[in-house]
C-alpha cells in the first residue's frame, strides 16, 4: 500500500517546501501548485517521486497522479502546507493515460505544451479564467439537469391517460416526493447566480461571500427589496437614468460573472490603500456599496445584452442555417479545443440549460458539439487499419487511446495521435461535422452536462436518445471514410512514430 503522506512530503521539498507553495489544489488527475519561486523546483526529483505519470510546467506546477490517488495525495500535500485543497474539475488531460504507456503520455505530453505555447494569448488565459468560474459547479448543473429529465420521464409514466397533451397525474404533482425532486432541480438554477458570483470572486483573488452577495443582486426574487411594488402592485420602482424598474433575473449568469469579477477587483484596489485596522471594516463595505451600484446600471444591462445577442447568434446558427450551421459547429470545434478557445462555450451552456431560461432547459447546442469527439474516434480508427501491421507504435498509441475517446476524453487522441500527424486532425473534424448535421436534423438536445462521448445520450431530451446514436456513429463512419482515404501520410507516420 502506497504511503501518500510520504509521497507529499517529497512533492512538498521537491517544489522548494511549503512556504514556497501558495496554492495548492487537485482536479480529476493532477495535483496544482502555485509557486512562489519556480526556480526552487528540482523538476528531476518531483519526477522521480513514486506514481508520478508526468509533469506540466507552466503558469502553474502540474503533477499527474492519475484519478483517485491524486485526492489522497492532495489531502496530505494540504495538511502540510496549511493551505485548503479546493477540489477543481478540468479537462481531462493527455497525460491521464493508461500507465504502462509512458512513451504515449510523454509524446502526448509534449504535443499539447507545443500546442498550448503557441495559442496561450490573452483570450485563451480570459477563457480559461472564465470556464474555471463555471467548472465547480458543473457537478450541481449536471445532477439538476438529470433531475428535471427524470421528472419528464415521470410525466409520461403517470400522464392522466384519455388526454391528448402530457398531464401529470394531480395526484402525482401534489406528492411529497415529486415535489421534493422538483425542489432540487429548482434550487440549483434559481439561485446559481450566487454560487457563480462566488467562484468568479475567488477566480479573480477576492472574497467569495462578497461576490455570492453580487450574484445575489440577480436572482429573480419576487421578495427582494429593490422588487418592491409602490401603489400600484404592477408598478415597480424606477432607477434613475435608465428610468425603468430593476429587472435583476435579465442580466442573469453573465451578471453575476462581472459582479464576482468587480467586486474582486474593487475589494483588491481597497486593501492596497485602507490602512489594516480598517480594513475589516471598510474593505468589504465600500466593495459592496461600488460594486452594488455598478451592477444596477452597468453590469445588469451588459449581461441582459449579451444573454440576447447569445441566444439570438444560438437561433440563427441551429435554425437559421439550419444544417449548414450544425455541420460548421461540428468542425470546428475540435480547433476550437486544440487552442483553448472552446472555453467560451462553457458559460453558454450554462445558460441554455436554465430551465426557465429561453429553451427551456434544452441545450441544442451542446450534443452538436459533442459529436466531435466521435469524429476523432473513426479517424483513429482508420488510421489503426492502415498502420496496425507496419506501423506497431502508432497502433499501440491508438488502441491505448481509444476506449477514452469513445467515452468523451478526447485529449490523448488529439494530442497523442492526430494533432502530430495534421491531416488526421483536419480530417476528423471534417468528418464530425456530418455527425452535427445528423443531430440537427433530430432535434437532439441535452438538459444537462457532464456526460459526453457514446454515453452523451444518457442526458438528451426525451426522445432524442435515437437521434444522437445516430450522430456519434454518423461522426464515426463520416471521419472514417475521409480518413481512410485522404488521411493517411506515410511519410508523416514514419517520422511521428517511427
């Protein structure tokens, strides 16, 4: 049995000891630290240290463990330095391999840190800034989302039967239980407002109560002072300068990301100039009030704006475009993914999954982008039937590869295969974009996330669990074909793979 305080005390002297450390936490494999001084790190030693699968240097320290020895670890690296070990989920990365592949993981290694070098601008760090604000509650959305499918399954169980339309049983609706589900699914998105408030204010270095007090601002609550009606009860109060009543639910999601976002930033500027026995005091108040006010006439409008340019640039490219939009959307995002920009797409699923939000919960998005995944599986696939029997390093990589993408972890494949030889990347993307097409046409879409790859159909909206098979194979075979055909460079292979 693996001693895992011992592991962390090498990690811990390893990166220089623990006041060198300033933060340190884990997502599903890997163990983050925020150093003070990088130069203190011994990369050769942390690498020596038993079960680490591989390292990643960059704006932070990333030691791969690999799932569920990663957390143990974690616990006792945090019991050392002191500092809380926030559980954080990402992407899956090209590291978490299967062990016994070191070759792999460190090829694939190296591939994804030239890759991410050349496409770490200032968008990609905003994206991923952003995406991390939404990540924690990922978990919640995600169980909520199920919770309102497994309602809409209960609908069709207990219908009151004779009547054209789906009614639920009243004798159902009223019970206890029913309404005790229905609770949970509600809670989450009524008020994560708060909860994304909260993570954009710790993401951004501030206080997390004080930025769940900015999302706060915007949650639809009939009960908030600010709603108040005067006279008569239709009549709202009027703010100045816009002179129309404060609408707080419109700004929604992407309001509380600024509010978190500004009060971090106001709360910083605070501290840097309020003396230290005020700051208890002051800090807070000031930030609050700045802040409060910034979000009534500035930050409201703003997210109420982008909420609508959002869901009308989602309308035009679902239905406008129709299938030449789901095919665009298919093929490009697994660009989109190699240079980090598909972040942008995880506060906009966040948003159509709102059940009381403009599609109901239905995130038609969402599968189309998923099917990419499968583009990626046929083109491999295609490349193991050429290569298998001259080629046995390629085939290794790609049988260790694939039982993850076709379970929606993409990386290994990406960075591990296709992005290094270049056509089977280009024509894995073409070929998914056929699988978008495919659940356009189906009207597929998801009420929840965190379910991707074949399994994607565990999540989708009633009925469309057919339609969205039908796109990851259609991705499969499509990317195959194209593959098979116009993918294969000899040249490329030998000099990848040997």
């Amino acid at each position: 049995m693996e001693d895992y305080k011992k592991i962390a005390e090498e990690v811990v002297e390893a990166v220089g000891g623990k006041d060198n450390i300033l933060e340190n936490s884990t997502c599903m494999t890997r163990l983050h630290l925020t150093l003070s001084d990088k130069s203190k790190v011994d990369m050769e030693s942390v690498k020596k240290i038993q079960g680490v699968l591989g390292t990643v240097d960059g704006e932070e320290l990333q030691i791969v463990f690999g799932p569920g020895k990663v957390t143990k670890i974690g616990v006792e690296v945090s019991a050392i330095t002191g500092i809380s070990a926030d559980e954080r989920k990402d992407e899956v990365h090209a590291e978490d391999l299967q062990e016994k592949d070191i070759n792999l993981q460190a090829r694939a290694k190296e591939n994804k840190a030239k890759q991410q070098a050349k496409h770490n601008g200032p968008v990609q760090v905003f994206l991923k800034h952003f995406s991390n604000i939404f990540l924690p509650a990922l978990p919640g959305i995600a169980g909520a989302g199920l919770i309102y499918g497994i309602l809409n399954v209960l609908k069709v169980i207990f219908r009151v039967p004779g009547v054209a339309s789906v009614v639920l049983d009243p004798a159902v609706a009223q019970s206890w239980w029913y309404l005790a589900l229905n609770t949970i699914g509600w809670t989450l998105f009524a008020y994560l407002p708060i909860f994304i408030g909260m993570n954009a204010a710790k993401e951004y270095k501030g206080t997390p109560i004080l930025g769940g007090m900015m999302g706060a601002m915007f949650v639809g609550n009939a009960a908030m002072p600010l709603l108040m009606k005067v006279g008569d009860p239709a009549v709202g109060i009027n703010l100045p300068i816009t002179n129309s009543p404060f609408d707080a639910a419109a700004g929604g999601i992407l309001a509380a990301v600024f509010g978190g976002i500004v009060i971090a930033y106001v709360e910083r500027w605070l501290r840097s100039w309020v003396p230290d026995t005020l700051d208890m005091i002051l800090t807070p108040l000031c930030a609050l009030v700045i802040t409060a006010f910034l979000a009534l006439f500035i930050l409201q409008p703003l997210g109420a704006v982008l909420t609508q340019v959002i869901f009308a640039l989602a309308d035009f490219l679902l239905n406008k475009l129709g299938f030449i939009g789901a095919y665009a959307l298919s093929a490009l995002q697994l660009p989109l993914v190699s240079v980090g920009l598909h972040r942008a797409f995880t506060p906009i699923h966040t948003i159509m999954n709102d059940p009381n939000g403009a599609t109901g919960g239905i995130n038609y998005l969402l599968p189309i982008l998923q099917v990419a995944g499968a583009g990626q599986v046929g083109a491999v696939i295609a490349l193991y039937v050429k290569a298998h029997k001259n080629h046995k390093k390629l085939g290794e990589a790609i049988l260790a590869s694939v039982p993850a993408g076709i379970l929606g972890i993409g990386e290994p494949l990406m960075y591990g295969v296709t992005l290094p030889l270049g056509k089977p990347f280009l024509t894995a993307a073409l070929g998914s974009g056929f699988g978008g097409i495919v659940i356009s046409l189906f009207h597929v879409g998801s009420v929840a996330q965190g379910v991707s790859g074949v399994l994607g159909f565990l999540i989708v909206n009633q009925g469309g669990a057919l339609g969205y098979l039908c796109g990851y194979l259609t991705a499969i075979v499509a990317a195959f074909i194209i593959t098979y055909f116009f993918g294969w460079n000899e040249e490329k292979v030998t000099e990848v793979f040997g």
